[in-house]
C-alpha cells in the first residue's frame, strides 16, 4: 500500500511544523506551504491524499486555495484549519470542496481523529471512482458485445428464430425475415402463433416448448414451405441455456436446402436414366451371347457378333463406372462417409493401394515407388473411404502418364498433419483447368485427354473424403510434365486409448 501524502498549507510556522511532527509520527508523509500560491505550485507537481489548509491567509485564501484543489484533484480530502471558525464560513468552506474544518487551537488527538476521518473518506471516493470506471468500462463491453452480437446475427447465412419459455419471439435476424416474407412487421415480443406465415414451422416450435425443453433436446425437420417453388427449409431447434443450467427458451436455425433437394433429385433421375440406358447393351449381350451358345450363328457370323458383344461390354462397364462414381458422390453428399472411423497406419494402406494398381501400371511399363518411414505416427479414419481416396489418385496418375511413366508416393509429417504426396510424370494440367478440377463431372479438353475415358467425379470424390476426415488436400501441376496432389490428414491424438497405438506396432511390408 502507498504511504498517505499530506499537504499543509497554513502561514503559521508553528502550525505547520507542530502538524507535520503529528503526522509523521502516523506514518505519513507530508509537504508544507507557507501560502495559497506556494500551495498551489505543490498540488500541480505531486499527487496528495489530504490537504490541510488554513481559512485565513494573506495574498490566495483558504477559499480560493480550496477552488484549485477541485480543480487538480476533486478526490483529496480538504480539512480547513481556522481560528475564526463561523457557521458562515464553514458552508462557504464546504461548498467550496472542503470535508470538514478545525478550530485553532486543537490538540494532537482532536488533529489525529478528523485525519483518520478524512483518509476514510478518501478511501471511499477512490472506490467509488473505481467502481464508476467499472461501471461504465462493462456498460462499454456490454454495448460492445451487444453490438458483436447482433453483427454476428444479422451477417449470418441461415435465418434464427429466438422464442422464451412462454412462446414469445424475442430475436430473428434478417435472413428469417426475408426466408419467412414476414418484411418489417414488428412481430418481437409477440406470440409466434399466426406471426410466422407457416403453422407448421409455428407447431414444430410450440410442440418442442411444451412437451418439455432439455439440454439434451435437439429436433430437426425439414419443411417444405412452397411447394410452387419448391422451396424447403432444414429447421434445427435447440434450447437457450444459462450457465447454472436453466432453460430459457428455445433457438430455431433454417437453412434453406432448396437447391440440394432440386440436385438429389436430379440425380435420382439421373442415375434412373442411366440405369435404363445399361439395360440396351446388357440386353444386347444377353441375346448374341445366348445365339451363340444355342448354335444359332454361322460360323462366319461370330466374329461378327463377337465384336458388337465387346462393343456393348465396354458400353456397360462405363455406365456401371458411372452409376458407381455417383452412388459414391451422393452417399458422400448426405454425409455417408468416414462410418467406421479407426486408428490407421497411412503407410500400411498405401502399400496396399499401389499392390492392387500393379497390374495396371505393369499395362504403361509405369513405375510406382513408395517412400515412408516406418515409424510414422497414425491417424485416424474409415479403412475404406482412404483406400478409395488414394486408389482414385493413384488410378489418376497412372491413367494420366506417359508410357514408361513414374509415380512417387511419400508419406512425412507436417505440424499436425501426415502429409501424403502423389507426383506422377504425366500430361498434367493447364492453369485454368487447375480451378476446376474438384467440381463435378468436370474434365480438361486436351489432346491427352481425349483418349482416356472417365466421369470427371474422382477428384470431387477424393476431396470430400479428405475434407470428411477433417484434412485438406492441395494440387500443382504444369501441363506437359506432370502432376503432384498432397493429402493432409489430421495425426492421431497422443490422448488416444492405448490400446489403439497397437496398430502402429504392426509390421509394415517392404516399400512398392
């Protein structure tokens, strides 16, 4: 604590001396002044606590004196010291800052008492001041978190529909007012029963709130608010909790899920059509097959019959391709990935991924060659979600090389991440092709490309799998001399069960 500094301000040497001795003595410390004027240069130079300061002086008096104290430093406690002490001059005294006043002569302890008094009220006025300033620096933080807030609110994609407890709407933001065409009707602080425009988005909430809010409580629905325009919405509700646990009321999120409604169905009827279209060359399989079989065919006419059915193979093996790589797309799309996740040893898998492509790089006299070490940490996924992702890469930088081409495959650890590189010697890819490359059905037109089949849905594939296992995944690529993806996937939490490292203490086979 700092040590309590007084100013004595009185033209009594006797005074001046007699209270600082007193004082001292009490463990303060303390300056005098012979007059106002030399009062007043100390005040602006040195920070005090109280002031003691004689009524009557030639030149500044205690009055005047007293009007620059509250204008340095209202909180110093002023005591006047005065042997003309009136009722007139006490009020003049006080109304000029002055907490209390002694009459010459006074004894030691009569200048003890109203010191400790005063230095009272001097501990009162700087908590007050304290609390004044915390006062209005949360008033600030509260305004400023409000506004935070609100900005928050009001910037965010999808509309939210705050009720209480009672069913009274006490937030929506603009989007659930545009999403809901409520305009500007002033609807806050009302009861959402026949304010919303949709009563079934109205029942779904009055149901949630009667039949008992939890913490645990967490509905979504999907309505479909116009059938017309085919509008639909995703509402999530969940309750509005304080922190010792009570339930307030209850938060709705809407999202509008129009657009991936219109493409699930448009690729239902996608894959219907093309369903159908694989029955023609199955059928047409079927029947030359079963004509050759039965005898029916010249022998003059199966080389003949032979070609249409290999025609119709290929025809069918690329619509099954198709037909695969879009169930895929969409079990990834309604969130079917990453079911059984597992600690995994990435090099483990990757070494299984390039013994099952052997045989088709064998095909382009194409060398695949894995660099890891053995000791990499794990991490965590689903076994076949990652195998189908680094099969589609690897397929890819086969599928697009030259012949007597090379892959390079590496494995090494980033940060937190297990990088995984992929670099084949192929055609690789324009600059605005490399913007493209994950949407899909996407494909580059190119003299290469052209002579290689394929659906433009692998990447989109790899790179949703990737981003379901909380990675990411990067690409260069400079077209005539090659290609190069990496493959970010999270390291294994070290805060993992024990008994899941034991994977990594499997034997590793040789590098491919």
């Amino acid at each position: 604590m700092t040590q309590t500094r007084v100013l004595v301000v009185d033209d009594e040497e006797m005074i001046r001396k007699g209270c600082k001795k007193i004082l001292s003595d009490m463990g303060m410390e303390v300056d005098m002044a012979e007059n106002g004027k030399a009062g007043v240069e100390l005040l602006q130079k040195n920070v005090y606590d109280m002031a003691l300061v004689d009524l009557m002086m030639p030149g500044m008096d205690g009055i005047e004196f007293l009007q620059h104290v509250q204008q340095i430093d209202e909180k110093i406690v002023a005591i006047v010291i005065t042997g003309y002490a009136t009722i007139e001059s006490a009020i003049k005294a006080v109304k000029s800052g002055a907490y209390d006043y002694l009459s010459k002569p006074f004894t030691p302890d009569e200048l003890r008492t109203i010191i400790t008094k005063g230095l009272q009220r001097r501990r009162l006025l700087i908590e007050a001041d304290l609390l004044r300033k915390e006062r209005d620096r949360n008033l600030l933080e509260i305004a400023s978190e409000r506004s935070r807030t609100a900005s928050i609110i009001n910037c965010m994609g999808e509309g939210l529909i705050a009720t209480n407890r009672m069913g009274l709407l006490v937030l929506i933001n603009p989007v659930a007012r545009k999403m809901l065409r409520l305009k500007n009707e002033a609807i806050i602080e009302k009861p959402i029963k026949n304010n919303l425009k949709n009563e079934e988005l109205e029942n779904l909430i009055l149901s949630t709130l009667n039949n008992g809010l939890t913490e645990e409580t967490i509905i979504t629905k999907e309505i479909e608010f116009d059938k017309i325009l085919e509008q639909v919405y995703s509402i999530t509700l969940a309750p509005i909790q304080e922190e010792n646990g009570e339930i307030l009321g209850l938060v709705a999120v809407l999202r509008d899920i129009s657009e991936v409604k219109k493409i699930e169905r448009m690729k239902s009827e996608f894959v219907r059509l093309v369903s159908h279209e694989l029955k023609a060359p199955i059928g047409a399989i079927e029947g030359y097959l079963n004509l050759i079989v039965d005898g029916l065919v010249h022998e003059q006419d199966k080389e003949r019959f032979y070609a249409i059915i290999r025609k119709s193979r290929d025809k069918a093996v690329a619509l099954q391709k198709l037909i695969r790589d879009l169930l895929d797309l969409s079990s990834i799309d309604a969130g079917q990935v990453a079911r059984h996740l597992e600690p995994l040893n990435l090099k483990k898998l990757l070494v299984e991924v390039t013994d099952f492509m052997q045989n088709e790089a064998a095909q382009k006299a194409i060398n695949i060659q894995l660099i890891a070490p053995d000791n990499l940490p794990l991490t965590r996924g689903d076994k076949d979600d990652l195998f189908r992702l680094f099969l589609n890469l690897i397929s890819n930088a086969i599928k697009y090389n030259r012949q007597n081409g090379h892959v390079s495959i590496g494995i090494e650890v980033e940060g937190s991440f297990l990088m995984t590189l992929v670099q084949d010697t192929g055609i690789g890819m324009k600059k605005e092709d490399l913007h493209n490359i994950f949407k899909d059905f996407f494909r580059a037109n190119n003299e290469f490309t052209r002579k290689v089949s394929g659906t433009g849905l692998g990447l989109p594939i790899a790179k949703k799998i990737v981003e379901s296992h909380h990675g990411y995944i990067e690409v260069e690529s400079e077209y005539g001399r090659g290609s190069t993806f990496r493959v970010y996937l999270p390291i294994l939490s070290s805060r993992m069960d024990r008994s899941m490292k034991t994977v990594q203490e499997e034997s590793v086979p040789g590098e491919a």
